[in-house]
C-alpha cells in the first residue's frame, strides 16, 4: 500500500515534541512491503496481511472487534486512560475514542509499517492533536517518556489502574518486547510513588527548617549570582560519591584536583579532607540531623575556597557547624511546592533523590561539557562493603541488612548486589543522562559498581590523561550577596507570602470542617440534613479548591496522604455500575472512604499552620531588627 492524501493529513497532526523522531522516520516511507491490507466492503472487517509468512493479523477482524470492544466497556469503561500493545489496523481506537470517558489511550507498536498503514487507514487527525491518542514506537520508548506519562493528571492518582491490553494474538510473538515495556512502566509507578513519599512528618519537618533557615538563605549568595558567575568558566566537572571504589582513585583524583571543578557529596567531604584534595562544592541535600555530622568538625584552613550548598530545608544543626568554623556556604531551595513558591526570584531550585543527583544536576547548570562520576558504585563490592574507606559512619548494619537484588555490572559483564534503594537512584541516573543535553559527555570512571546507561565508561587514569590538561583558575570567581536594601525587599516578599499562606489555609481548614459534618450526619438517626449528592459535590469542590495553583503550597504537606488514599480509592472509582441501587451504594462507600482523608487533610493543614506561625519567628525578628516592618 502506498501513501495517501489521508496520511499527510495524519502526518500534520503529529506536531508534539513526542513525535519529532517518530514523524521523521513515518516521512520517509512511500509504500508498505513488509505488510499488506486485505480490504472489505466493510472497512471494519479490514485485515493486515504479512507478506512474508503469509500470516494474518486476525482470525475475523469485525468478530474480534466487536468482542474486544464488549470486553472494555464491560470491564474498563470508567478508566480514563488505557494502555495497548498495538496498533492493528487503527479501527480499535477510532471507535473507542468516540467515547468521552477515555481521556486517553496510549499505544505502543513495534512495526513501523503497521502505523504507517493505520495512519493511512483512518483519519486520527483530531485524536492526535487533541492528545487523546498517543502513538509510540516501542524501540524509542523509555524510562524518562514512561515517568512523563504516569506524572499526568489523568493517571498520578490512578497508578493501580495500568493493564496493557495486547490488540491481538498476533502481537504475542512481540513478548519480550512486551516484557519490556511493562517493566518500564512498573519502575514508573514505583518511582512516582516514591516521589510522593511516605510520611507528612518528612514533609513538615522540611517546611519548618526550610522557614526557619529562609532569612540565611536571602542574605547569601544567590543561585543566579553563582551561575552568573562561574556557568562555562570550567570544561569538566568531577562528582565524587562514596562507593567502595571510591578509595582506589583518591591518588589520581588527588594528582588532577587543580585541572576541574570538584564536586563533593557531603558524605565525601571527610574523606576528601582527610587525603588533602580539596572540593570546590560539597553538596548536602538531606533535611535529618544525622547528616549535620558531616560538618562536625573543623579541618583550618582545607575549607578556604570551598563552597558549601545545601537545600534550604536542611537541619539547623548543619549551619551551626558551618558557622562555626567560618565556611562559606550557600543555600537553595529544593524543587518542592512550599519552598518554590515562597523563595523569591532568583534563588533557583535544585532536586534529587540523592546528593549525587543533585551534584549531577549542579554541575549541567554549570554548563561543565564533562561530567565524569567516580565512587558511583549503587552496590556492595565483591568483598560485601557499602562505602569508601574512611566513610565516617563505617558499614551501615541498617544497609547490610537490607534485602538484596541483582544490577548489571559495571563494563556489561556480570551482575553486583545491590539494594532496591540503590537501583532506584542507578534508574533516575539512567534518566539524568539520557535527559542531559547532547553536547554534554558523561563519563563513568567509578571502574566497579553498577552500569549506569547512556554513560561512557572509561578508566579515571585515561580520562585524567586526556581531559585534564590544563589547570584550572582557582580559586573559583567569589560569589556576593544581595546588597542589605534589596535582601530586605526580598526578605519582605517571603514573608507576606507565608502570612498569606496562613490566612489561605484557615479557609481549608474551616471548609474540611464544614464538609466533615456533612458526612457525620449520615450516621446519626433521623439526622440526615444533606442528600448524597449534596455531600459528595461538598468533597469535590474541597478537592477541586486544593487543586487549584492558589493552594499549591500545601501539595507538600498533603501530597502523601493525598497520593496513597486516593490510589487506595482507585479500585472504588474504577468499579463500573450498571443501576441505580448501584449507583447509590457507590456514592455512600465513595463518600465514607473520603471521610478519613478530609480529617488527616484538616489537621494537617493545621499543623503547618501551627509550625509556621513559630518558624517565621527568625524572619520576622530580622525584619523587625532592620526596621523593614
């Protein structure tokens, strides 16, 4: 089959970033050989033909059709967004499509030449645009692709609800294949759950020291002013992590510290100090007090020219050390909801789920054109040990005693042990590096551990040899701190936003009351002042208003509850009902499931609220001080 006027048509509704390769690669195609369509007077009976071994889509195309679509609307019909593997011949999801409780469906098809028939079969032109459908090549489906997909609105509340339909038997053959992308996806749905987190405790402990440490932060250097300052100045960056194999390339690091930009991990920074090679950044990213251990102590004059950053929610004990002995130090909020819309322009955002990530994703702003990883082992060494030699806190029991999986090795060969913790942080390197701009070569040089993809691995000695031939200017370009008129002006801002933030989160909490009432008067006899309907809009409008960008700053504290009750309700939301009776008795199990989360929401709310009004006590003590309020 050659292409057709409807094809083109197709082709220009493929206009997303998404489809840039895809649509270059389906560009170059003029005819079908591989496969060809047997057409019908009934273009639903429409069946594909291989051409090679003789071999057909379908056994009864309109049969298959009609049987598969009774299956969904039976089985599927309140999940807003489906997963296929397969494109058949397209008419699947043409009529599907028809239906408006399908907010999306995602396909993935192997055969180039299979979405090139479909698209000149039926006219998709609106889906496409819309985004209701998604068309993927499986060959360039990745982890970064599959992690955009399952942070959208319609999914990130429903991660439970993810099933990949095969189209038909004739896509069976494609089972590793399918493997494959399942296993991405599953990773997915972990790692978006992580991000969640587990615990609000974690989160209000963030946004109290994050308030509580704001006024040092605004008096500091800024992010901006770094970047203004030393982006491009230096052509290669190396992070220095922990690993096993950390002590092997400690010489060499040594020898060529003076010929790149070093980047330390907090839990380095002993270490490093210890042999004598000094870092130009130590990153710190945790928010618990166990990691201000790192800065307990005082190495003289080793920490001159060193810069300290830290995220903003840090523990108050890891400045105090800092202080103490006089080390330069800068901080910056983590790209979190509360501390992004509170810190004023300029201030930036960094994040990670570990300080390498975060020295990673530091030294890309940086605009360093290499990025070599040493100590980045993700896994026990052969001998069993966690960490470096000198690693201040020794061998973890409560890491050696956590359960154990297998990654590949480092070089290909083989496999290491590894913790599940681990192979999530070696997963979201896989996806910092394939993210990276393309000009920028990431070199693995750990020479041990676990492969990150998309790295070159190459031996640190050979690295040192050929890219570290010049030596650096250091120290690096001193940073400065806003001059006191504007860091008052900025201190301003932060503080009337708290303060709003405070008044916007009496309204909530006065709402969660009123809505929790409702729900108390279904259970009390001869009582029952509000109809069902009326309860539940109660709660959708509760939601709705949380959802809303005003209330963007309580994502961090509610995110968790929010994100585990509510894929809890997904079975409940996703159960399909044929009557009325049915209907009602969803409505009432959907509104008692609510009636927890409404209380957690309602005194956690409180509780930042309550945390707040005795952290901004710093800030506002500062701005009193200065004669600014």
């Amino acid at each position: 089959m050659k292409s057709s006027p409807l094809f083109e048509k197709n082709l220009n509704a493929l206009k997303m970033p998404l489809y840039v390769s895809l649509l270059s690669k389906l560009k170059r195609m003029k005819e079908s050989k591989k496969f060809e369509p047997l057409l019908d007077l009934d273009p639903l009976n429409l069946n594909i033909l291989e051409m090679k071994t003789k071999k057909k889509l379908y056994k009864n195309p309109l049969e298959e059709l009609e049987n598969f679509l009774a299956h969904i609307n039976q089985n599927f019909i309140t999940h807003p967004v489906l997963f296929f593997y397969g494109v058949g011949n397209g008419y699947l999801y043409k009529i599907l499509l028809q239906n408006k409780n399908f907010k999306r469906i995602i396909v993935f098809e192997k055969e180039l030449e299979l979405l090139f028939l479909a698209l000149n079969l039926a006219d998709f032109t609106q889906e496409l645009l819309s985004g209701r459908l998604v068309l993927l090549l499986s060959a360039e489906f990745s982890p970064s692709l599959s992690n955009v997909i399952f942070k959208s609105n319609e999914l990130k509340l429903l991660l439970r609800s993810y099933y990949l339909h095969l189209h038909c038997d004739f896509y069976a053959r494609y089972h590793k294949d399918i493997l494959r992308i399942n296993t991405i996806n599953k990773n997915s749905i972990i790692t978006s759950s992580l991000h969640q987190g587990n615990d609000p405790k974690d989160a209000l402990q963030g946004i109290a020291q994050f308030t509580e440490n704001l006024p040092k932060m605004l008096i500091r250097p800024s992010f901006d002013e770094l970047l203004t300052k030393r982006k491009g100045k230096v052509q290669t960056a190396i992070i220095v992590s922990t690993g096993p194999s950390l002590t092997k390339q400690l010489p060499l690091l040594k020898k060529y510290s003076k010929k790149a930009s070093i980047f330390c991990l907090d839990a380095s920074y002993p270490i490093l100090a210890k042999h004598k090679i000094k870092p130009d950044y130590v990153l710190s990213l945790e928010r618990i007090r166990a990691t201000s251990d790192f800065f307990d102590n005082d190495f003289g004059s080793f920490d001159d020219d060193i810069l300290f950053i830290l995220l903003t929610l840090t523990h108050p004990a890891s400045l105090e050390f800092l202080e103490r002995n006089k080390r330069k130090y800068m901080l910056v909020p983590r790209s979190l909801p509360f501390s992004v819309d509170v810190r004023p322009k300029g201030f930036g955002e960094l994040s990670g789920m570990s300080v390498a990530h975060m020295s990673f994703q530091l030294a890309m702003y940086l605009e360093h054109k290499n990025i070599i990883l040493i100590g980045q082992d993700l896994a026990f060494s052969q001998d069993g040990t966690s960490h470096s030699k000198g690693y201040s806190r020794g061998e973890e029991k409560s890491i050696q005693n956590l359960p154990r999986t297998k990654l590949k090795a480092y070089g290909g060969k083989g496999f290491v042990q590894t913790t599940e913790i681990w192979k999530l942080f070696k997963e979201i390197f896989d996806n910092l590096v394939q993210s990276a701009p393309k000009d920028i070569k990431i070199y693995n040089a750990t020479e041990g551990g676990a492969r990150i993809e998309g790295t070159i691995e190459k031996p640190f000695k050979e690295l040192c040899q050929n890219l570290l031939t010049k030596e650096v200017k250091k120290p690096l370009t001193k940073l400065k701190a806003y001059p006191k008129r504007k860091q008052n002006e900025l201190m301003l801002y932060s503080y009337k936003k708290i303060k709003t933030h405070i008044r916007q989160s009496e309204t909530i909490i006065k709402e969660c009351k009123k809505v929790g009432k409702q729900i108390s008067t279904l259970t009390q006899a001869n009582k029952q002042k509000y109809s069902l309907d009326t309860i539940f809009h109660s709660i959708d409008k509760l939601k709705d208003r949380l959802g809303t960008s005003k209330y963007n700053f309580l994502n961090e504290i509610l995110g968790p509850s929010v994100f585990h009750n509510e894929n809890s309700f997904a079975p409940l939301f996703l159960q399909n009902v044929e009557n009325e009776s049915e209907k009602q008795n969803k409505l009432v199990a959907w509104i008692y499931s609510s009636e927890a989360l409404i209380d957690e929401i309602h005194n956690l709310v409180l509780l930042q609220n309550e945390t707040l009004k005795k952290t901004i006590v710093p800030l506002r003590d500062l701005l009193e001080k200065r004669g600014v309020i």
